[in-house]
C-alpha cells in the first residue's frame, strides 16, 4: 500500500490543524492563525525545491508565533 498520497502535505497538514482544532477549543481570536498557518503550509508545499519549502515553512511558522503572541498578548 503507497502512503505517500495520504501523508503528503496537502492532505496531511489540513487534516492535522483540523485534527488539533477537534482536540483543543481555540478562541476565536486565535483560531485564524491556525487557519492562516494550515494554508501557508500547503502552499509551501507547492514550491519547487526542498529549500523553498523549507524556508518558506520557517517563515510560516514565525508568522503564526507572531500572530498568537498578537491575539493572546
């Protein structure tokens, strides 16, 4: 069985940040930098090379840190 369909980044993340917003009751405040995060995720993902990728899902995780501290500060 390949899973690497079902483990790829544009099903897994979505189906994660679902799977943590089921678990834990964000506030609303807080919760669209959640989304925000899940869909800068997967289009990182889109991009071409490993580096892309991987700086652009640096950046994605900076920008979410920056918007809790934002909605929560």
């Amino acid at each position: 069985m390949d899973l690497s369909r079902v483990a790829s980044p544009r099903t897994l993340v979505p189906a994660l940040a679902l799977a943590a917003g089921l678990v834990t009751a964000v506030p609303a405040h807080g919760a669209t930098c959640i989304q925000t995060y899940a869909q800068c995720l997967v289009a990182a993902s889109d991009l071409p090379t490993w580096w892309e990728r991987s700086s652009a899902g640096i950046d994605c995780y900076l920008d979410t840190i920056a918007c809790l501290k934002r909605a929560y500060g």
